[in-house]
C-alpha cells in the first residue's frame, strides 16, 4: 500500500499526464533496489570498425613506493573507451621506453602500431606530480605532441585523463572529454526501501563523491556552467523543491519553492539563470530564474503541459516537451520575442531534447514500437536516428564535447547508465558494482 500511495503521491504532484515513463521509473526505483557500491564499471560493448591501433607504455617512475595510481592504464582505458581506438596489451610489447631516444620504431611497426604514448612520472617540491609525456606517429618515426601536466598528491588519475584528451584531440581533431564529471542518483536497499543518494564521479565512474542523501527520492541533476554547483530537485519535505549545492563544501541553497511541481532545473549558458518548471499558476509552465536578482519570468503560457527545459548553445532560446499538439513533442521559445517552434514531428512521442555543443544535433527520447530510445535529429537536413536499441533508455545528457550521450536503461533487468555515440556505432554499459543508478547528467569541462 506504501508503494502505490508514493507512486500516486508523485504523479499527483507532477501532474505529467503524458511521461509514463516517470512512472515506470519510481516503479523501478521501489521494486528493483538493491545495495549501492561507490564506483561504476565500464564495460565496451561496441566500437568502431577499424579502431586506430595504438599503444600506452607503463610510465617511468622511480620513487621509493608503488604510486597509488598507473598513469598509463588510465590513458590506455580512456582511449579504448571512446571506441576510436585499439591499445595494444603489455605482454605483447617489445620494449618500455619513456624517452624519444629509447624508442625504436621498428618494433613498433612490426606489431603494427600507428601512434605511441610514453611519458614519466616524478615527484614535485610540494609533494604533488609532474607528469611528462609524448605522443608518436610510428610510421613517420616522429613525435606529434608533448607536454607536462602538474598536480595534487591525488591528482594522477585526473593528469591522466587529461593527457587522454590532448592525445585524443591530436589524433581526432575533437576536443577530449575524459576529464570531467558525471552526476547520478543511486539508491540502496539494505539501508532503506526508499534510500536515495546524489554522487559526482569522474567520467569513467572512479572517484565517486556523496553530494545528498535522502529517504525522499531525488531528480533531475544539472551542473552550473563552471562545474562547481549541482541544481537538482529533492521531495526531502514531502514536496518537490530545487536546491543549488556547491560540490566541494557541500553548501548549498533551496530555490522557491511553489505550491504543485517545482521540477526539471536547467542551467543557462552564461551561469546566470535557471531554467525550471513550475505550476505555481495552474498549469505546468516554463519559467526562468535570475540567479543574481531572484527575478522569475514565466517563459511559456499555454493550456498543454510545458516541461523539461534545456538551452540552445547561445543562451536565446530555451528547448521543452509539451504535448500542446496532442502527443508529447519538442518545440522551442525565443526568449526575446517568446516565438515557439516546433522541432520533431517524426513519431508520436519525443522529449528531453537537448542540443550538442555545436547546436546541430538534437539529442532526444523517441518512441518506436511502444519502447524508448534515445535518438539524434539532424537540425540541418530534418532527419531522425536511432541511437539505441534497449526496452527503456531515458535521461540523455550529452558530453561537452558532443561525441557521446550518457542515458538511463535496463539491461538484464537492472537499472544502469550506459553511453552511445553520437553516430551510434561506439556503445558501452556504465553499472553499479551493485545497486540502481540513473538519471545521469555529464558535466561542463573543467576549469
């Protein structure tokens, strides 16, 4: 009787009549629980056809003690991870220099490798590391790209994401986004059968940082545009309100909070504003926040259901799903002159759209054949994708970079994260060790 009592509690307070799939979503959430564990696993279950052949030798290092993290592997997971590449294994390399002149090409044209990553680890003065590096084109027998990168005592897991995305810029032309931050909701059984945490991790699931915890659930993550505060949405008093929480100290600010929904925060471009859903007036509705001011303006008046805000790149217009035509759609409002748009028009169910980094693609959830799946329209030529293929993926949260989406989904009947590319040809799973994880939402690059 609880459960249902909750479900009816939420969809009452929502009032979303069309997003069933919230309701499936809190229906999983209370049935599906089970222990939570810190860390998500990576598991590459699709990659390009021919990946770029390349090898990451272990880095030179000659302190006193083993370091607490291997740079390489680090690097050696990123790229292997973005689908674009194949790393050779160690048991199979001829030689481990860390200097452009222990390197022989030679062996390293005969086990076919095109480009070669080595580098060295030392100590600094304030007991921090200093992590040097070197990329090679092993055909041409000459190096591309160099460089240092410097850090904390517990920085070697970060300095090796970000020599990743130098590597992978080098070689691809699109900028890295290895070292940035994912957001989650877990939830832990053993603990309560209504126990839900909010975690940052780095975005290969290391690293995973408490931010909330809450009996209540908790929704709809979003980072500020330096990657320093989370807005996301938590019914801790038995009402949903959005809070703004500083991730390092763990301050953090509850918005107004309105009788009804007070749901779906999105954060502009520029940090100043707040994007959200409010149905203070009766009817959901799309509002702005000034962040600075406190001043709310109401950015959509109409008598269909208006939710799910996101940003275009430029900050002047504002995506949302409304089922104003009948079915759930995408449009989008010019907040200048409050011209709305329509966006999607294949299918009778699209939302949660987002834009890419370059606003050319549309990230969205669409229906096809009674399951959702996440998709991308081409805003240039019209056209519409499937990007996935399992029963329920929702909650796409686009890299900065725009090279992949993140996504809720169940596979085997458990509640995980997984990521596609854009094109759909690189996928892989993002588990929990244990447990339920979901609503994701990829963070900005770092400062």
């Amino acid at each position: 009787m609880r459960v249902k009592k909750v479900i009816r509690m939420i969809q009452r307070i929502l009032k979303v009549r069309f997003f069933s799939v919230f309701s499936s979503m809190a229906f999983t959430l209370l049935f599906s629980l089970s222990a939570w564990s810190s860390n998500l696993v990576i598991e590459i279950t699709q990659g390009v056809d021919n990946p770029v052949p390349i090898a990451v030798v272990p880095f030179q290092w000659s302190g006193d003690r083993a370091l607490n993290e291997d740079v390489a592997q680090v690097i050696d997971a990123d790229l292997e991870r973005s689908g674009q590449f194949k790393s050779l294994k160690r048991s199979l390399m001829l030689s481990f220099p860390y200097q452009k002149d222990d390197v022989f090409f030679r062996d390293w044209q005969y086990l076919a490798t095109e480009y070669l990553v080595i580098g060295q680890v030392v100590i600094t003065d304030t007991g921090g590391f200093q992590v040097d590096y070197q990329l090679f084109d092993v055909q041409r027998q000459e190096s591309i790209l160099s460089g240092r990168f410097a850090g904390g005592k517990n920085d070697l897991r970060a300095l090796g994401h970000s020599i990743s995305d130098a590597v992978y810029e080098a070689l691809t032309g699109l900028k890295g986004a290895f070292r940035t931050r994912i957001a989650y909701v877990a939830a832990d059984k053993k603990v309560n059968p209504s126990y839900y945490k909010l975690l940052v991790a780095d975005s290969d699931g290391y690293n995973a940082k408490e931010i909330l915890k809450s009996n209540q659930p908790i929704m709809s993550p979003s980072w500020s545009r330096d990657a320093t505060k989370l807005a996301y949405v938590s019914f801790e008093t038995n009402r949903p309100a959005i809070y703004i929480q500083d991730i390092t100290t763990g301050q953090r600010e509850r918005i107004k909070s309105f009788k009804g929904i007070n749901g779906a925060p999105a954060w502009s471009p520029d940090g100043s504003k707040l994007a959200m859903v409010l149905s203070k007036d009766g009817n959901a509705e799309i509002y702005t926040l000034d962040l600075a001011s406190k001043r709310l303006t109401r950015v959509t008046k109409h008598y269909g259901i208006d939710t799910e805000p996101s940003w275009s790149v430029d900050g002047k217009n504002i995506l949302f799903t409304s089922d104003r035509g009948g079915k759930p759609q995408i449009y989008q409002v010019t907040l200048e002159s409050g011209w709305v748009e329509r966006l999607t028009f294949e299918g009778d169910y699209n939302a949660r759209g987002s834009l890419t980094h370059d606003g050319r693609f549309l990230v969205l959830v669409s229906r096809h054949d009674e399951q959702f799946h996440i998709a991308v329209q081409d805003l240039q030529r019209g056209t519409m994708a499937l990007l996935t293929k399992t029963s329920l993926d929702e909650s796409p949260s686009v890299a900065p970079n725009g090279s992949m989406v993140m996504y809720s989904t169940q596979v085997g009947g458990r509640d995980i994260l997984a990521a596609v590319s854009i094109d759909g040809k690189v996928k892989f799973n993002i588990p929990a060790n244990e447990g339920v994880v979901r609503e994701p939402a990829w963070s900005p690059y770092l400062n």
